[in-house]
C-alpha cells in the first residue's frame, strides 16, 4: 500500500485548555478528495489548518509524504481589496476614490509566475476572463471567491484546501466547481473540502463527520445526520416582538422607488434602466448571478454609492440628495453583507489570514483585538463598526434578547476575531436588528451557517417580519434559504430587470 500523503495518529487541540479537537486518527492518499462536514463550531477549519501545518497539535502526531510538500489553503473570506498599502473603506468601490491602488485581477495572477496558457486556461474554467483587467475591489463577492481559486490553482499545489468554497457562488458556477474537483483528482492533487453536508461532491473519496471536536468516517452513501441543537424555541413570542417593534422613525408609505436608474464605471455599464419599487411592509427577494448588479442596486439604497444622485431614487417617500446624510439613512436600515464581514474582520483575525496566505505561521507579532460578540451586536444600536458609547439599560436588555434568539448568548464575552465564522455572521445578523430598523437587507446572510442556523435564523426572520412591520430585502443564491414571507422577487440578469 503507497505511503499516505498525510497520516495522523491521535491527534488532539487544546486551546486554553478547552477541547477542540479530540483524539483523532485517519490517512489521507495523493490524489484523494476528502470531505470534512458537520455543524459549525465542530471543529472542521482548526482540523484543515492543522493539515496545512497553520497550527500545531497539543497531542499526537501528523506526518506528510514529504516536507517539500506544497499545501495551499483557499480560505472562506477572501481579502483582496484590503490586502495591499492603501487599505480601503467601506464603500470606497462604488465612489471609484482609488485611482490606481488596487491592482487588476490579471496583475494578482501574474504573480504566480504561470506561462500565460496556464493563466489563461484557470482563467477560462472559472468564467474570470471579462474580470482579469478590472481592478480587484470592483469585484463582486463571488468573482473574488473565483479569483482566490484561480490564484490557488496556479500555484500548483500537492494538496488544496477549500474551506467552504461553494459559498457565495451562484448555481453556474458551483456547477463549475463540482467539474473542477474531478479534473483536480484526474491530476493526482489531494483536495481536503470543507462543506455542508448537502453539498459533497461525486469526486468525494473520504468524508469525515466532525461533531464537537470528534471525528467519525462515513460512507459515500450514508446519510449525513448533523447534530443540531433543539429548534422548540425557534419561533419567538409575537408580544415580545411587539414590544421591541416600538419605532422613532417617522412612519412612510413607500421603502425604496427607483425610476429608470443607471449606474456606469468607465465603459462598462452596472445597472441599465432599473425600475423598481417596495412598499412599507413589502418582503423581496433579490436574485441574480455573480456579478449581476445586486450589490450595486443594494448600494444606492445603503447610502454608500455617490450615483445615486444622478438618479431618481426615493427612499422612505424622501428624494435622495435633498440635503439628508447618509447616517440618517442608515439609521433606518439594518443591514448584513459578506462585504461588512470582511470589514469587520480587518483587525487580528484580517492580519492572521494575510500572513497565513503568504506561508508566514508565526504569530506572536498579532495584537490582540479585545472586541467582545456582546460589543459587536450593541455596535449596531449607532451604526458603528465596535461600540464606544455606553449602553441603556433598556439597550443592554435589546442587545442579550437578539443574542438569545439567534441563540449565540454564550459568546457573549468572547473575543470576536476567536468564534467561527458562522458564528460571527450570526452576531452580524443579531447587529441588524438590534436598533429595530423599519428596512432590513440581508445579503447572503446565510453564508456558513449550518443547516440548523439556517433554519432558525429564516424562522426568526419570518417573526419579525409579521410581528414588527418590517420591510425585507433578501439576497442568496440558494431557493432553499428564503424565508417564507417572502413574496415579491426582483431577477437581475446583466444589470438588466428581466
């Protein structure tokens, strides 16, 4: 029997000493593609980045084929816009203020040192070839998840690791990625998959079921139970929600109205003749592929894109550019992005993943990002990235009751930049609705939540929605995570209302 790639015996973690990982063994062989699924929290990224040698392990022993051997991990967030000298801010892609700081997407490839076939042909396989001259921060989410893989593949790795990469991909496209896992396995590179259990792909040749740092091996045709906790509570009480739907905002009849809205960079045009109008009350759902205008459609309304006011856009029955700040209108809106989670992450847990993609594992040098979950929720009260202002008593009771309901209380005085990242998308969601906003958008709100997040956050989602008034814009690539009060769908197809 050829040697495994990689062999671990009895492995375990302990991180002040509490145990993330126990007593696990298994082998890995060149070529094979191996699962890793489960809940979040369970377990499954400390295990990947123990095999990409990221962190040690307290107990045991894991031992590879070679010590030349080149593993490249693809990590769930991708930094691209904040990864250079000229950090950029929230927003800063739709005032185009950048001239030429952020490099293309061709220019981060090239780094590589490929010929330009094996450019081209990475490029060609993951649909990035009208992408490679724009600058990386005008990339969507899912075009970046495209070019953090396209970078991996040219770096030609012995063993990928994909944490979560289907995330933020439309159907195309994670089409596209089954079809790639099976040519990578036709050219003996080991895959080590982080996925939800729904979404193992056919090349799978192991999978590995973590639940609360232990690990069992499961057959291809076994069904996958993933433990979850007891949803009984799921659906919040309607006098309490009642209670908190208690507004300061001045009542409105219509949310958003756009008139034949146009938005252009350069040449290319973003948005082309969007008409488009939600009522208080109204819950939509905005769909489209990668790169389709959803975010930039979301940013007129969000107050961060300065086009607006070449348009006849309307938010709460008020004309845009009137003289309003944009903080008044974000008071108004509680919102959620995988664009505000990288913002968010651009403290400790931002330097660790930069330095960790460059090969640099030592990280004594990191500060230590003291922001606690319960400080990240009670940010949203003042639309503030942290909380510096000290909290009512009435606020602090919003804060731990939004927390309890998302289920997430006892992170209460953890660091953030520590807890998973499902976790940390679901404080975000809890920092939504924390000030009671008559206007939520959520886009993808979803991203790495397990199945029983899912369920609970779309449960909540559709409590409040009947319970509190709310108006409701809704983004995600996958049918199955709509909350059931939706009931009006805007499709963009090319920047187009189709």
């Amino acid at each position: 029997m050829p040697t495994p790639i990689i062999q671990a015996r009895n492995i375990s973690l302990y991180i002040d000493k509490e145990v993330l990982l126990s007593n696990l063994s298994f082998s890995i062989q060149q070529g094979e593609c191996v699962v890793l699924t489960g809940a979040s929290g369970s377990g499954k990224t400390l295990l990947a980045r123990i095999m990409a040698q990221h962190i040690p392990v307290t107990d045991g022993t894991i031992e590879y084929a070679s010590p030349d051997l080149k593993k490249i991990v693809v990590q769930q967030q991708h930094d691209f816009r904040y990864a250079f000298e000229t950090r950029s801010y929230f927003g800063q892609r739709y005032d185009r203020n950048y001239g030429d700081d952020f490099p293309t997407a061709y220019k981060i490839l090239s780094k590589e040192h490929s010929s330009e076939k094996e450019l081209n042909d990475v490029v060609v396989q993951l649909n990035l070839i009208e992408k490679l001259h724009q600058p990386v921060i005008e990339l969507s989410n899912g075009e970046g998840k495209r070019l953090q893989l396209s970078l991996a593949l040219l770096a030609r790795p012995d063993v990928l690791i994909l944490d979560q990469p289907f995330i933020g991909l439309d159907t195309a496209t994670r089409d596209v990625l089954h079809a790639l896992l099976k040519k990578l396995k036709e050219q003996h590179i080991t895959v080590v998959l982080i996925t939800a259990a729904d979404e193992i792909p056919e090349a799978a040749d192991q999978i590995f079921l973590l639940e609360k740092g232990n690990m069992r091996v499961v057959g291809k045709d076994e069904k996958i139970f993933v433990e979850e906790k007891s949803t009984a509570d799921l659906f919040l009480h309607a006098e309490e929600l009642k209670e908190l739907s208690v507004s300061s905002h001045m009542p409105f009849d219509v949310a958003v109205q756009m008139n034949h809205v146009n938005i252009s960079f350069g040449n290319k045009k973003i948005l082309d003749e969007v008409s488009w109008t939600v009522k208080r009350g109204e819950h939509w759902a905005l769909l489209g592929h990668n790169g389709s205008g959803k975010s930039t459609l979301l940013s007129l309304i969000n107050a961060d894109n300065p086009q607006v006011y070449l348009n006849d856009v309307w938010l709460f029955d008020q004309k845009r550019g009137n003289g309003e700040s944009i903080w008044e209108i974000k008071k108004k809106i509680g919102y959620v992005s995988p664009e505000m989670h990288n913002h968010f992450l651009r403290g400790t847990s931002f330097i660790q993943s930069q330095a960790m993609a460059r090969n640099d594992y030592s990280l004594g040098g990191f500060s230590q990002d003291k922001t606690t979950c319960f400080e990240i929720v009670a940010s949203g009260i003042n639309d503030q990235i942290g909380s510096s202002t000290r909290l009512t008593v009435l606020q602090q009771k919003t804060v731990t009751y939004w927390m309890e309901a998302l289920d997430i209380i006892e992170l209460k005085q953890k660091q953030f930049y520590k807890i998973s990242l499902g976790q940390q998308r679901l404080l975000l969601l809890a920092r939504a609705l924390v000030k009671n906003p008559p206007l939520l958008i959520l886009d993808e709100p979803c991203q790495g939540l397990d199945k029983a997040q899912i369920s609970r956050f779309t449960g909540i989602v559709d409590a409040v929605c009947a319970n509190m008034e709310k108006t409701m814009i809704y983004v995600s690539h996958y049918k199955s995570e709509l909350p059931q009060c939706i009931e009006h769908t805007l499709l963009l197809e090319k920047g187009r209302v189709k």
